[in-house]
C-alpha cells in the first residue's frame, strides 16, 4: 500500500486559523462599530426630545395665554407626554408685550428657550389674540 501524497509541512492548519482569527477581528471591528452608532443615535433622539418637550411646551404657552392674558408659567416642572420635562416663565413687560423663557429637559439633555410675545388683548375678557411670537433656542440651561 503507497501511501498517498500528504502535505507534511503542515502549514493548511496555521493558515486557517490566521484567516478565522482575521476574521474574528473584522467580525469584532464591525459589531463595536455598530454598536457605536447605535448609541449615536440614542443619544440624537434624546437631543431632538428635548427640543421637541420645549416645542410642547411653546405650544401650551400659546394656547394658555390666548385663554388669560395674564398667564404667568407653570412655576414648577410639568411633565410632558414623550416623557421630558418642562417650565415655562413668563414675564409682562407691558399690556401687549410677555417675554417667556421654556426650559425643557430630557435626561442628559437641557435646553433654554426665550422669546418675544406680541398679543392682543380683548377687553370683555381675559383672552387674547397672538400677533406675533419670536423665539430662540438659547442652548443648555
């Protein structure tokens, strides 16, 4: 019996594992990679909550002040539906013009909105009309 011709200088096996160790590597590069961008973009949805919960919390500013000209904030905390917080100020500078501040946050984010209220107020009641509403995003509080 011959035997048949075998590869005695044994290089198949270190050549496979170099190339499942180069493997593992790319596999291990690309999870932490991946991994990586997924918590980017947990961290951009919460950025963008945060602005919205300050958005929610204009919207109820406005709807509050054409109910009572005289509307003042909420002086504390109030949660919003997407889970952030938020509190409004405002302040009557004279019988047509409030300055607002909202400040908004959701977890690690805070943001500080102010602006400028312009309204019309009706004299048979408390409400009012909205002329005009400019505001900024000021950044962190």
């Amino acid at each position: 019996m011959r035997k048949s011709n075998q590869n005695e200088n044994g290089f198949v096996l270190p050549l496979v594992l170099v190339a499942i160790a180069i493997l593992a590597a790319a596999a291990g590069y690309m999870l932490t990679r991946g991994m990586a961008e997924l918590q980017a973009n947990v961290l951009n949805q919460d950025y963008q909550l945060c602005i919205l919960t300050g958005k929610n919390a204009m919207a109820v500013l406005q709807a509050e002040l054409e109910e009572d000209v005289n509307y003042s904030g909420t002086g504390v905390k109030v949660a919003d539906e997407n889970g952030g917080f938020y509190e409004i100020e405002i302040f009557k500078t004279s019988e047509k013009l409030r300055y607002m501040e909202v400040k908004s946050e959701y977890r690690a984010y805070q943001k500080k909105f102010s602006g400028e209220i312009e309204l019309i107020p009706d004299a048979a009641a408390p409400s009012g009309q909205i002329v005009r509403f400019n505001w900024k995003m000021l950044g962190g509080v």
